[in-house]
C-alpha cells in the first residue's frame, strides 16, 4: 500500500484499519491541501473510485459537528460530500472526492468570476429559504451570541496585538476594545438567522460537474456551523481574505440576494454585514496570526493586510463610529500590517 509519512505510525495504522474496515483496503493514499486546523485530508484510489479520507484526532478535533452539518445539508438538496464511512469515536471519515474544481483553482485558470460567485449566491439563498427559524431552535446547533462573537474578537488583541507592538494588550485597553465590538453588533439585533457555515469562501466551495442548479455548488469545511444572522455568509463571500472580489460581481449578487428575499430592509442589512465584516476581520488576523505563532503556519500572513482594507471598509458604516474612532486612536495606519513571520514557522506550503 502506498502511503504518505505519518507523524505517529499508531495512528496510520488505525487509519489502515478503518478504511479496510470501509472497503478501501489497499488504497492508494495521497496528502490534500494543508489545512488551517489539526485535521488532516488524504486522497484514496482503489481501482477507479475516489474516496477522501478525513482524520481528526480526538481531543483535537471531532467530526460530529461536520456529520450533522453534512447531513442538514443534504436533506435541502444542497451539495454536502456523503458520508461514505463514519468512525466517530476515532475521527475518522470517509467522504465522497469531490475533486479539485475549488473557486480558487477555477479563477486562477481564468474562468467566470460572476458565474461563479453567482452559484455560491444561489446556494446561500437556497439554504437561507429552506432553513427557518423553527428549524434553527431545533437544530441543536450553537448559537452565534455575544459571547461567542466576543471570544473570536478577542483573538485580535490576543494575538496580533502581541505579535506587532512586541508586548500584550493593555487589560484596559483589551476591555474597550470588546465593549467596541459588543456596540457595533448591536447592529445584529433583529437580523434574520439562519445556518451560517462561517468559511464560505473560494476554498471552500466548489463546481461539481454533471450537477445542475444549486447541486452544482460543492461545499466543503461546514463542521463549524452556528445559528445566525444571515448576512454572515455573504460577508464571508464577498470579504474573502484570500482574495479581491470584484466590487461590480459582490454588488451585482447582492441585488439578487435582495430579490430573493423581497422583505429585507436593506438599511438594517447593510449595517448588519458591516458589523460582521468587521467582527469577522479582526478574529481573521487575530486566527491567522496564530497559525503563524502557534502553529508554524505563516502562509496565511500573506493575507492580514488583505484583510484590514476589509475592515478598514466596514468601519465606514455610521454604525461603527465608536469601533472606528477606538482603531484610530490605539492602532496607528502604519501598524495595520501583517506580524513579521516568527523565526520558528515552517515553510509556507499555499
């Protein structure tokens, strides 16, 4: 059997056992892309199938969350990988391949940016008219509160802040600056909720040949998925750390976004994505500073000063006038940067 390097060989060989376990014995097994977790992805080939194989390690990791989210999915005829073979206890999946056709692999090769950003707006209107309020009481899924919200801000001061002033964030300072926060998602009061996937994004989402309409949509990487506010996965879309999105394709989809749902206020909407977007882009540098830091990762610091024009977007909103004028006086423009990557990060692999 061919195999890539483990880093624990009792591992590998429980992942032997499993996929004998599943029918894939024998399988070829090949790494996937690096991943900004502790899972890890392998490619299986038997003969001619496909198969991928998902290994998180518990105490890490669990897949019971991506199980659920999975199936939900499928249930609205969306596009979710099926669950080939489970073991639960252990973290291991063995998941449908659904190739390589990402977004991002798509728009590198010089395909259609509108079409595609409008299949990933279809899926997201599809889902958020099949997933009612009722349907979210019941899901069992977390909700997306202040707490939460507050937690993933924290990763700012927590772990930028550190990295760029070369010393921890004020208490005082770190107080404000979530009490900011907290103020500017009261813009979120009200908002319609929904499933939000949280990592809706051109890596995540792919084409599916041979599929028409929304099942065309591949989504991958939903195990995260909370109960909240709408505009949370269009955010995501439109204000993608990896990439520039067309202003003309983001607000072309968003008028068909409003069409869908005619009952909207756009106003309420419009501050609500800010709010988001802004709460999404300080965890993101905050998150992707930790990779670098914690986890050797420092690919992903390529994108923090992607990240802050976002956010420097968002901040614009009225709504955001106290988050803003706290940034202006605490985080000078210079500083709105990317750490310098930490001596001890590995090399970058994307």
């Amino acid at each position: 059997m061919s195999r890539p390097l483990a880093a624990d060989a009792g591992r590998d060989a429980e992942i032997d056992a499993f996929i004998a376990r599943a029918g894939w014995g024998g399988a070829t097994r090949a790494p996937l892309a690096d991943d900004a977790s502790f899972r890890r992805y392998e490619r299986l080939r038997l003969d001619d199938r496909r198969a991928v194989l998902m290994d998180a390690p518990p105490g890490r990791e669990d897949v019971r969350p991506f199980v659920a989210v999975d199936r939900l999915l499928r249930r609205r005829g969306l596009s979710a990988p099926e669950i080939l073979a489970e073991d639960l206890e252990a973290g291991f999946l063995l998941l449908e391949d659904f190739g390589d056709a990402t977004m991002t692999r798509l728009l590198a090769r010089g395909e259609d940016e509108g079409a595609l950003y409008r299949l990933a707006t279809d899926a997201l209107i599809h889902l958020h008219r099949r997933f009612s309020p009722r349907e979210a009481d019941a899901s069992g899924l977390p909700i997306y509160d202040e707490a939460l919200y507050l937690t993933e801000a924290a990763l700012f001061t927590d772990w930028w802040w550190p990295a760029v002033f070369d010393a921890p964030c004020p208490p005082d300072v770190r107080l404000e600056y979530l009490g900011q926060v907290a103020n500017a998602l009261q813009a979120t009061a009200g908002a319609p909720r929904t499933l939000v996937l949280r990592d809706y994004h051109v890596d995540n989402i792919l084409r599916l040949d041979g599929r028409e309409g929304v099942a065309a949509c591949g989504l991958l990487d939903f195990q995260d998925a909370v109960v909240g506010p709408a505009a949370y996965d269009l955010v995501s879309l439109f204000e993608d750390a990896r990439r520039d999105v067309d202003s003309g394709v983001a607000q072309a989809e968003m008028r068909r976004y409003f069409e869908a749902f005619p009952t909207l206020d756009p106003a309420a909407f419009a501050a609500a994505y800010s709010a988001l977007g802004a709460q999404r882009a300080l965890k993101v540098i905050g998150i992707f500073t930790r990779l670098d830091r914690r986890d050797g990762k420092s690919q992903y610091l390529r994108h923090i000063d992607r990240v802050w024009r976002w956010l420097e977007t968002d901040l614009a909103h009225p709504q955001l006038a106290g988050l803003r004028a706290f940034l202006d006086r605490t985080v000078p423009p210079a500083r709105r940067t990317a750490p310098n990557r930490s001596p001890g990060a590995g090399v970058p692999t994307l």
